[in-house]
C-alpha cells in the first residue's frame, strides 16, 4: 500500500490574485511524481474582505466565489468553477482533498442589533465585569448577495455567544450575549482563559437548535456540491466537543463515505490534553502534533545544544500514533503569523526526515517549504518585515524516498544526543532503507542489517554524503552522517 503524504496546499501570504484553485489543477503531474497523496485546501468560502480573504473571517459559508458579496464574486482562490474543477482533477488523478471547515465564528454581519452583554475579564472570561447592559453588536446575518439561494437561514444575535465590538460605544473587548441558550459561555472547550469558547468576532451559539441544524444542512449541501475526501477543522478548542459529536455522527450516517477527520488544537507543552480532546470526541477526530512542531521549532534554534535522543518524548505521535498528523510547518506558525515557531531552514531536512521516513504518524508538508515563498508584513512590534522562505533542501528527495523506501518494521537508534537514526527493514515490494542525522559533528551508527544482506552497497539517496557503504560477512555496516544533515541510505 502507498504511504499517504499530505500537502497543504497554501500558506498565509499566498497571492490575492484569484490563481490557487487553477494552480492546483496544473500542478497535478508534479504531485503525483514526488508522491502527494492528498491536499489540504484553504477555506474556500467568501469572508470579511472578498477575494483578499484568507478564509478565517468567515462570513457566508454557502458561497464559494459565485455571489457578489464583500466586494467580490470571487475569493482570493478563484470561482466557484475553478474551484470544483480542480477537485475533480485532483481526485480523478488519485489524489484526496480535503477542505478547511471555520465553524467558531463569523464575521462582517449585514446589519447591526441591539443586544445584552455583559463585560467580561479577558484573563478570565468566567469573570463578569459589572452589570449587564446593552450594545449596539454585529449579529445578523441575512447575505443579500445570494439573496437566499441555497439557504434562507438568517443568523442573529441568538445564533452567536459572543462578540468583540460594541459599535455605538466605539470600544474593542469580549462582551457575553445574554440569550435564552445561557449567561455563560459554553462547556467542552478548552479551559484555558477559564473558559476559551469566544476566540473572535462573532462567535457562533452550538446550544441554538436551529444553528445545529443548519450546520448540519450546510455540510450535506457541501459534499454534495464538491465531493471532497476529508475535513481539516479550524479551531477545535474553542468549540465544544458535543457538537462535534453529533456533527460528525451525523456526517456518517447521511454521507455514507468515510472521510478523513482532522482538527487543530494548539497545545505545544501539555500532550495530555491532546489526549483528553482525542478521548472526549471518542476518537472521531485526529489532531495535529503541534507538540512536535514545536520541539524542531526549539531543536532548530538551539543547535548541537539540543538533545536529539528527546526529539519525540511526550509528542503525539509517540504517545496516540494512529491519531497524530505531523508537520514542520503551517500558515499559523509561519513568520510574523499568530502562532509563530519557524523552524530554521538548516533544521528542515532534518525535520521532514523525522516525519517523512518513519512508521507512526500522517506527515503533512507546507506549501511554502515545496515551492518557496516571499512576503512582507508587520511584525508584533509595528515594524515591516520581508520575509523570504526557500524551498527545503532536498525535500522532493525525501518525499520520493517516502515512496520508494520507507516501509516495514522500524528499528531505532535514538541514542545519543547528537545523532540518531532507525533502520525501515522494508517489506516485499520496498527495500527498506537507513537513515541517519546529526545536528553536531559528523556522526555514525554501526548497524546489522542482517546476514542475508551481506556484500550489499549502500549510496545516500538525497546525495548528502559521497561514501559507499559495504556490509560484512555478517551484514553489518557503519552507516554515516555529515554534521547538520540527514542521509538515507539505500542499497546501489
């Protein structure tokens, strides 16, 4: 069986210029030769700003670049047309996509509406800060622009929690809507902040009846419009689990396809609250090892001083392997981003190495590590920055190498704290292959690779290392790596 790679197929500053969903389509040969097996889309529906969207600020999820709405047909991506097609040509060619599900908020309401809030502490959002009073808030929500194709549902301020602008006050801050739903926020997210529900904007009410189902709606109209293969979910800490729940339970018993679930819950320090999210969604959901990422985020800064032997301790992937997707990198963590962890570009190989080439884990690789990008922005201190990132060193190498060499049983060698390396024995289509990596001096593990392999060569397949390496009689062999890289090795 081919080893799934995932490749998410956009990054925070890719260009406003309506071209991502055609990209795609025209990119389809070189994924498919360097082994990409699903893509992860961006939100491809229309939010605050139109076509200069990212697609986080959402505002109507029905549109997917058709309606003149936010001063645009289309999105930052493309049409609506684009869009479909190039899905159809993704998939026809074996390749899953999967698509961008923002369900915690939305933005750039239609009309204002007279609503009571209370104040709340932002440090502590279980704080109520005075009495209850009223605002003039950004609830309501009607599209005039679809003029009720596709859903006449209109949301208002019974459909939200949250939000974090009085108008009529001119005044930012987190103010808790008064509604029949409850005075507090909602239970089942994360405790963070003492209640993490409201995040942004207008923050959508899961305990309304009519939400629910329309969500429920919106995601059957969804497939069936673009038959996509998987869901990434955006901010799952902020939404309650009994929704997912029920969400996704009902995604199974009406879609009758069995789609690829994966959400982000941020949480870089603590593994067990990975695992208490994986539990209290009874498994429905994967996760993203941000706890990884953000171990080669401080390996690469901290060099040779890193001890590479704790590379995987108390990560996802270690610890639930069959519910972590891995990754370097993402549009969150990249530079001048909100959740900012670059992971330093002589790192990257090395990175990739680790989530590409072993047994445990979905890798996921960043769009801008295979085919670069440059943007500029400003940082937290108000200051513009340009920012340049270059594709990885041979990471087209390590993406074949995944398809060529990495299967069967894994055999580790994390022991020391400078080089480290495992053995994949391979199995009967795939010969298995070595690999090794320093983030100090050059390195070596002496290794037995067994007696049937004996007189067998070894060549680095990323072309790292110049050395040939030939097994005894009793098919060991000392397997070698440069200082700061990675090598596989394969038999000549």
């Amino acid at each position: 069986m081919k080893n799934g790679t995932l490749l998410q197929f956009f990054h925070w500053y890719y260009p406003a210029d309506e071209s991502l969903w055609k990209k795609l389509r025209k990119d389809i040969p070189f994924l498919n030769s360097i082994g990409i097996t699903a893509v992860w889309l961006p939100p491809a529906y229309k939010g605050i700003h139109g076509n200069q969207s990212i697609g986080y600020d959402t505002y109507d999820l029905f549109d997917l670049g058709e309606f003149d709405q936010k001063g645009s047909v289309h999105t930052k991506y493309g049409s609506r047309r684009d869009y479909l097609t190039a899905i159809t040509a993704a998939q026809k060619a074996g390749i899953m996509v999967y698509v961008d599900i923002v369900l915690n908020h939305k933005g750039g309401a239609d009309e204002k509406e007279r609503v009571k809030v209370w104040r709340v502490n932002p440090e502590n959002r279980t704080e109520v800060q005075g009495e209850e009073f009223e605002i003039d808030a950004f609830t309501k929500f009607y599209f005039p622009g679809r003029n009720g194709k596709y859903s006449k549902f209109v949301w208002d301020y019974h459909s939200f929690t949250g939000v974090d602008y009085a108008d009529d006050l001119h005044e930012d801050g987190i103010f808790k809507i008064a509604n029949e739903y409850g005075s507090s926020w909602e239970d089942g997210v994360s405790d963070e902040f003492g209640n993490y529900d409201y995040l942004m904007h207008a923050d959508i009410e899961f305990r309304n009846p009519n939400v629910k189902e329309e969500l429920k709606y919106w995601i059957n109209w969804y497939h069936k419009t673009a038959h996509f293969n998987g869901l990434r979910l955006d901010a799952v800490k902020h939404i309650p689990t009994y929704f997912f729940n029920e969400w996704l339970d009902h995604i199974k018993a009406t879609i009758h396809e069995e789609l690829f679930v994966v959400g982000e819950y941020w949480e870089t320090g603590d593994v067990g609250l990975l695992h208490r999210y994986i539990d209290e969604t009874g498994g429905r959901i994967q996760l993203f090892d941000a706890i990884l990422q953000n171990r080669f985020h401080t390996a690469s800064k901290c060099g040779k001083e890193f001890d590479m032997s704790t590379i995987f301790n108390d990560t996802l992937v270690a610890t639930k392997p069959e519910f972590a997707v891995t990754i370097v990198a993402n549009h969150d963590t990249q530079p001048l981003q909100s959740l900012e962890a670059p992971v330093e570009p002589w790192f990257k190989p090395l990175a990739y190495a680790l989530i590409l080439m072993r047994k445990d884990g979905y890798p996921c690789v960043f769009y801008p590590d295979l085919y670069g990008a440059g943007y500029k922005d400003k940082g937290r201190d108000g200051n513009e920055y340009e920012i340049f990132m270059p594709e990885v060193d041979k990471l087209q190498l390590l993406l074949q190498a995944r398809q060529q060499f990495a299967y069967g049983d894994q055999q580790d060698f994390l022991d020391h704290a400078n080089c480290i390396g495992w053995v994949r024995h391979g199995d009967n289509e795939h010969p298995g292959c070595v690999v090794l990596m320093s983030n100090g001096d050059e390195g070596f593990k002496d290794i037995n690779l067994g007696e049937d392999k004996k007189g067998w060569i070894y060549r680095d397949f990323l072309g790292n290392h110049e050395a040939e390496i030939t097994l005894d009689e009793h098919g060991n062999g000392r397997f070698l790596a440069k200082g700061g890289c990675v090598s596989v090795w394969v038999k000549k």
